[in-house]
C-alpha cells in the first residue's frame, strides 16, 4: 500500500503543531542558537529542522521533541491543579488495560 500524498489533519491538530513549531523556534532564538546548531545538536538537517519551525505535520514525532527538548519547551505540562502522572504511573496504568482494542462482535441491544 503506497503511502497517502497528504493526510486531512483536523484544525485543532494543525493548531497544535504550529504552536509547538513556533515554541520550538522561540526558544531558540531567545538561546540565541542558529538553526544550524539545534540541527546538529538534535541529529536533524537544517531543511527538517525549518519544516518543524513552520508546523508541517509531516515530520518524525521524536525530531520534534528532541528539538523542543533541547531548546527548553516543556512538553505535556499539567494543567495548574491537575495532578502530574510520571512515566512510572502511566507505565502501572497501561499494564491493567487490555493489549488492543476490538469492535463488539455483538449487535447493542437498544430495544428497550
């Protein structure tokens, strides 16, 4: 199966990436480093590192983060009030949820 020329992205998704493209570059520029630096430093091209910068939903999920890592965008920040789950929690969450998720074999019964 050939791969999709683009994929339909919904508003609030394509706002998402944006916002964490131009976080990405702001916090570079306020570091004062080149793109050439977060680049090399995130194991990425200069081209790669633009199309994050811009929101292109195309790009790798683990190129955007480790940019944003390097330049200091704190990623998935709880909310004020909201408890923090750690990596351990979610880890002990995801062992007692079933391995994959199926559809119903069986019709709902909505006849009341």
């Amino acid at each position: 199966m050939s791969k999709p020329a683009e994929r339909a992205h919904s508003r609030q998704a394509v706002e998402a990436i944006e916002l964490l493209g131009s976080l990405v570059k702001l916090a570079r520029l306020e570091r004062k480093m080149t793109a050439a630096d977060l680049a090399e430093r995130a194991g990425i091209s200069r081209p790669l590192l633009r199309r994050i910068e811009r929101g292109d939903p195309g790009c790798s999920i683990g190129a955007v983060f480790e940019a944003a890592v390097i330049v200091g965008v704190p990623l998935f920040e709880a909310e004020r009030g909201a408890a923090t789950l750690h990596a351990g929690e979610i880890r002990q969450r995801l062992v007692l949820m079933p391995k994959s998720a199926r559809r119903s074999r069986r019709p709902a019964r909505d006849d009341f």
